[in-house]
C-alpha cells in the first residue's frame, strides 16, 4: 500500500497469471485506489478474474462498506471477448463523481455522474486475492507509478495557437489549440509514462514555430509549462 498522496492517476501493468481455476476457486488480481480514511471501505479496483465457470475476464468495480467489510460492489465494466493476460490499467478519479480508466490504452470507463465519495488523500495497493485451496497463488505487477493527473498543461501561447508534444523528427503524439487565455491541455493519460525524448513545441496560428524546450523533456501526466517571451 502507498502512502496517502494527492495524486490523482495511478497505473499498473497487470499481468494475470491463470486462464481458468480449478472446480470452486476463483482468483483476482488488481490495482485498488482508495480512501485514506480508515474508518470505511471505499475503492475503485481494476482487476483480472480468473475463475471455474468461464473464460477470464478484466473488470472495473466501485465497493463500498463500513470499516470492516465490502458490502456493496458496483460493475462499471466488465470485458466480453477475448482479451490479454497481461496489460497497463489506469485509474483517473477525483474520488467525487469523475472516473476515467484506460486498460490497454483503451478507454473503458469515463464518468462525470457518479458518488463514490470516496474523499482524499488516497492510496493505492496491488493484491491478490483467491478462494484457491489447491495451490500457493501470487500475482506479478510491474511499472506502478502515481501523477497529479492525464493532462500536460502549457500556459502563455497564443490563443489559437498549437501546442504539440513532438518526437526528435517532428512527428506528433498529442496536439492541442490553445484557448482564449492562451492555456493548452495535452492529454497524455492513454500512454505508458513518462514519455521520455520529447519535445513540448508551441505555434502560432499561421503555422510558425514560436517556441520549443530547448532538449527533450520527460512527461509526465500534471507537468505545467509556460512559454517564455524572453
């Protein structure tokens, strides 16, 4: 479990070890974010299902209960289909009424009307849990990390203007038109992060360069940048 945290995105990549489980066992494995008050029970898990009576599946669920046991759970997705063992799962939520989660780079939830209630700071845990009796189950989990948020923010271009995070040829992975303040949000959240060996470019709206960080940056989701006039 991590520390409590104002972070906003967490991410792990997931890998579920079992396709299937032996007759009367099931067993999942997941990232959880939840409250740090430790007097409920209230998280948001992206989790792997493997179990005796179907194929596995990914699944999203909001459970709740007092401080002592889960006793309402909530699907918010569940996959139908063939899917991989193994695959980045991110979380986004203000722990109010937005949740966003991308697994596999993929949207699968993104609500601005829930009530999770679920108040900050927050933290995090990766676990396991079965009702095996046959064998020692564990799950592996790699690339956790936490962010204030998805979105590159870049301040002080003009209105209109592009911003673009661009790779070391001028391709672009993510562009934006700055708003009336000359504010830019780059969403980054669909990406395994940081993005490293990029350049934040900022244009004009005809088009020319107006400025560039002056080497690539490493990205990450609730970076903040200001476009110098100097």
């Amino acid at each position: 479990m991590t520390q409590n945290t104002t972070a906003s995105l967490f991410h792990a990549f997931i890998t579920l070890p079992y396709a299937s489980m032996p007759k009367g066992e099931e067993y999942n494995t997941g990232i959880y974010v939840q409250t740090s008050n430790k007097n409920m029970i209230n998280y948001i898990g992206c989790l792997a299902v493997a179990w005796d009576g179907g194929p596995y599946f990914w699944t999203v669920n909001h459970s709740f209960g007092p401080a002592d046991q889960t006793t309402t759970i909530e699907t918010l997705y569940q996959s139908n289909g063939t899917m991989p063992l193994a695959q980045d799962c991110t979380i986004i939520t203000n722990g109010n009424n937005f949740l966003k989660v991308y697994l596999g780079g993929t949207v699968v939830v993104n609500r601005n009307n829930l009530t999770l209630s679920i108040p900050p700071p927050f933290n995090a845990y990766l676990e396991v849990e079965t009702t095996s009796t046959s064998a020692m189950r564990n799950g592996t989990y790699t690339d956790y990390y936490a962010t204030l948020g998805e979105d590159v923010t870049v301040s002080g271009a003009p209105p209109g203007g592009k911003v673009q995070i661009e790779d070391s040829s001028g391709g672009v992975l993510v562009s934006s038109t700055a708003n009336d303040t000359g504010v830019a949000t780059l969403n980054v959240g669909q990406f395994h992060l940081p993005l490293s060996g990029y350049f934040i470019r900022v244009y004009d709206v005809d088009g020319t360069l107006l400025g560039s960080t002056p080497s690539a940056v490493t990205v990450w989701g609730g970076d903040v940048y200001t476009v110098s006039t100097a």
